[in-house]
C-alpha cells in the first residue's frame, strides 16, 4: 500500500502524524504511530479480507463480535468453518479453494505480531502460485488464538471502537476501493 515509502520517517510521532484509515491500521502503528513495510503487509490482508468478505474492515453496526473483520474471519477459522466468511452477495458462484486461500492469506498478512507477517514478496510468491501458503497452524498459530486484537487488548482498537457512536458516518477516510459501502 505504500504508506511506508509515504510516512515521513525522520519525525517523532505525534498524533497529528497518524495517517490511515481504521481497520487498515497495524495494531502496533496505532500504538507507535510509525509506519513501517510490516504495517502495509497488515493494511493489505484487511484489504484481502474486505474483498472475499464483502464488509468492511470495521463495521460499528455489527454485534459486538463481529465488529472488526480480522478478528471475525479469525473466529470463523478458528470454529473449522473459514468459508462461512465469504460475501454472502456471491451465493456459490465462486471457487472454494480460492476464496478459503484468499481468506487465509489475509489472515497471514493481518496478524497483529509484525514479525509472524509475510514480506510482500513472499505475499507475491503464495498469489502467483509459486510457493505454497503455509498452513496457519504449521506457523504455531493453534485454533488458540493468533493474537488479534480482543477486548483487553491494549492496541487501542478495542478503545477507540467503544468510544465510537453507534451511528458512524463515514467522511475523508472511507475507503476508495470498498466504494462507500
């Protein structure tokens, strides 16, 4: 996504530094306010997410579970079921093993430990079919937990979404490519 070519890297920073959209943003960048090549791995695996699922990152009228995407993707894995995910708007008029790889890289790419993130060049590697993508479980990551954000997380996240009213409109910060929905 670039944000870390973008991000001036020589200032300390401050809140008026932070750039992004909510739900793209790296739990640690929330924290640190600096943008690295890890945090636009996290940004793209939202945006995976965002495609295959048909919602957005962070959805304030969900129930509460179900309010920040990774973490219910995350959920539906974790309960053997990745597929049940996937935008109910395409009924079944898509390729299962795509659409359960395409959810499965997001989550990859979207875990909140930076260092557990693929290189985007490994992300092309596993798109372009040239190396297979690990299975989650192979990486340590149990049905346990991949260490996304949860209630008592201090990522800030969690805050920030409690805070927010419950008839959120969106401005500056939608997303271009989910086209206002």
């Amino acid at each position: 996504f670039g944000l870390a070519r973008l991000y001036d890297h020589g200032t300390l920073p401050q809140t008026t530094h932070v750039v992004g959209t909510i739900g793209y943003l790296a739990p640690e960048h929330n924290r640190t306010g600096k943008a690295t090549t890890s945090t636009d791995v996290y940004a793209f695996g939202a945006f995976l997410l965002e495609v295959a699922c048909g919602r957005r990152p962070i959805d304030p009228q969900a129930p509460e579970e179900d309010v920040i995407l990774v973490d219910w993707v995350f959920s539906c894995w974790k309960a053997g079921d990745i597929l049940r995910a996937v935008d109910q708007n395409l009924g079944t008029e898509y390729v299962k093993e795509e659409a359960e790889f395409v959810l499965k890289l997001g989550l990859l790419c979207s875990h909140s430990e930076p260092s557990i993130r693929p290189s985007m060049r490994q992300v092309l590697l596993y798109l372009d079919g040239s190396v297979l993508l690990p299975e989650l479980s192979s990486l340590g990551i149990s049905a346990v937990g991949l260490g996304f954000a949860n209630p008592g997380s201090s990522d800030g996240i969690s805050s920030s979404l409690s805070s927010m009213d419950k008839g959120f409109s969106h401005t500056v910060t939608e997303s271009i490519l989910s086209g206002g929905r």
